[in-house]
C-alpha cells in the first residue's frame, strides 16, 4: 500500500526549479531522499505536508488528497526538520505540553521511554541542547503520536556513530510491522546501506531514479585498472577518477558487460553512485 504518493509536482523559483517530481513511499518499507545541497529535498519535503505551496501536482497520503484532508492526515504524520531552532529559552518539557495538544493519540510512555533511551532531560532549555540532542528530541516528539508516516530531514545529522546506529535501529522496528513508513533525507549513504529499502534520487530539481536501494546500485558498476587502459572504456564513463596510475570509473552495467579481464569490476556503494553521477557534469578532465 502506498502510504505517500506524488504526481507530476512543479514548483518555480526565480534560481531554482522542482520539475515533474514523482515518486511513492510503500507501507512496511524506509525510503532514502538523496541528492547535494540544493537539489530540492528540503523543498520537497515542506511542499509534502504544505508548509510552501507547489504550483502544480498531486501528493496523496493514505490515498487521500493531502490539502483536501490536511487536519486529518496530519494526526497520523510526524514530520521533523534538521534543527530544532524555534523558542530557544523554553525548556523541552514545556514544548512537549504543547506539542501533545495536537495529538489525539499522543502515548506519554513512549515518549517517557524515548526520552530516557535518548539521555534527554525534560528539564533543559533547547538553547541548552547539543545538535545531536536536538535531533533526538525531534524524533522523540514525531515518534509519540502513532504516526503511520514519518518524513524526517537529515535526522541522523550531529549524531555520533552509535546514536546514529540506536536510531536506525528504532526506524527499522518502526516499520517492521508493515504499517508504517518511514522517508528521510540524508548526506549520510552508509546509514541508508544499512536500513534503507528504497532510494529517491534528486538531482538539480529533478527525480533521477526512483527504485528499490539493490536495483539502484545495481544498475551500476565500478570498473577500476591501470591508468592506460582507462581509453577502452572512456566513452562508457560517467565519470572517472585516478590516482598513482590507476583509474575507477562508473559505468552503466550494461556498458560493462564482456569487458575484458585486465579490469576490475564491482557494484558500487550509495555513496559511489551518488558521487560519479554528480560530479559528471564537471568540464574539468583528467590528464591521462
């Protein structure tokens, strides 16, 4: 079941364009939203729960026309920035009373629960939180109304390696029932390698690919060899790199079929993917 759809949205800017942005979120599955700074994740993502308006397109969220049933869809969203930066002198447990008055089903012991496996006192004032703390509490406040869609920005973003480890762990027993999921943004791919089902790819305001992460990834691969051999596939290329006389390019996997054996060949991670397509646009070449 598709929990979030979007059709065909636009959204113009003087500098910047979001154009024909279609993809879906399944229910049961954490969907990766990747792309550089820029590409329009963000924008897309307010524009999702309507906090800017696209100028034209459909999102659905469980089926539902999102503006026509905005109140109601929102009782079962939790939707969080990156920072957390509004009422920097209130304490956090001061923010929670409020916050829960949205919420008919907002649970006060998962968010108690959350609140001590996160280490977050109730007592401090937000200007007294470290980013990573911020971050925590924005998932601990989205996590406590039994939301079935969770559309996070960069939640994973300040934390350390074993906070980041903890909260993906959350998202995937969030989801592991098969009723809710989860979208984020993130520049972090090893975090998406490990619990990502799907990837969302935007480049330049434009969707590039919309798939499951192993077809995404696999529809690549890494070919690495001696700096000289690099001419037998250069027209393959989507972009290459060297270093002390060798070369690793990404290819098409179907341009890499029947390549012979004096070149290495793998399927590349995210973060390969990511990096080779963004930076093919670059003029600069490489001497060789």
């Amino acid at each position: 079941m598709k929990l979030l759809e979007l059709k065909g949205v636009y959204k113009y800017y003087p500098k910047f364009t979001l154009t024909n942005v279609s993809f879906s979120v399944e229910a049961g599955s954490i969907t990766g939203f990747i792309g550089r700074n820029g590409a329009g994740k963000t924008t897309t993502l307010k524009g999702i729960m309507n906090l800017l308006h696209f100028d034209s397109g459909v999102v659905t969220v469980f089926g539902r026309n999102f503006k026509d049933n905005e109140l109601e869809n929102r009782q079962h969203i939790s939707f969080s920035l990156s920072d957390l930066t509004y009422f920097p002198q209130q304490k956090i447990k001061n923010l929670t009373a409020v916050t829960k008055r949205f919420y008919r089903e907002w649970d006060d012991d998962i968010y108690g629960k959350l609140c001590k496996k996160f280490d977050l006192d109730p007592d401090k004032k937000v200007s007294e939180l470290s980013s990573g703390m911020k971050v925590k509490y924005n998932l601990a406040v989205a996590l406590s109304h039994n939301a079935r869609l969770l559309i996070f920005d960069e939640p994973t973003s300040g934390l350390d390696p074993i906070s980041r480890d903890e909260i993906l762990d959350v998202f995937k027993s969030l989801v592991s029932g098969g009723e809710r999921a989860i979208l984020f943004s993130t520049h972090i791919t090893s975090d998406l390698e490990k619990c990502a089902d799907s990837i969302v790819y935007i480049k330049k305001g434009e969707i590039v690919a919309s798939e499951k992460k192993e077809d995404f990834t696999g529809g690549y691969r890494l070919v690495s060899g001696d700096k000289g051999d690099f001419y037998g596939i250069k027209d393959r290329a989507i972009y290459h790199k060297t270093d002390n006389g060798r070369f690793s390019a990404l290819l098409k996997k179907d341009d890499a079929v029947n390549l012979g054996g004096k070149y290495e060949i793998s399927i590349p991670d995210l973060e390969t993917v990511m990096v080779y397509n963004e930076r093919r646009d670059e003029d600069e070449e490489f001497d060789l």
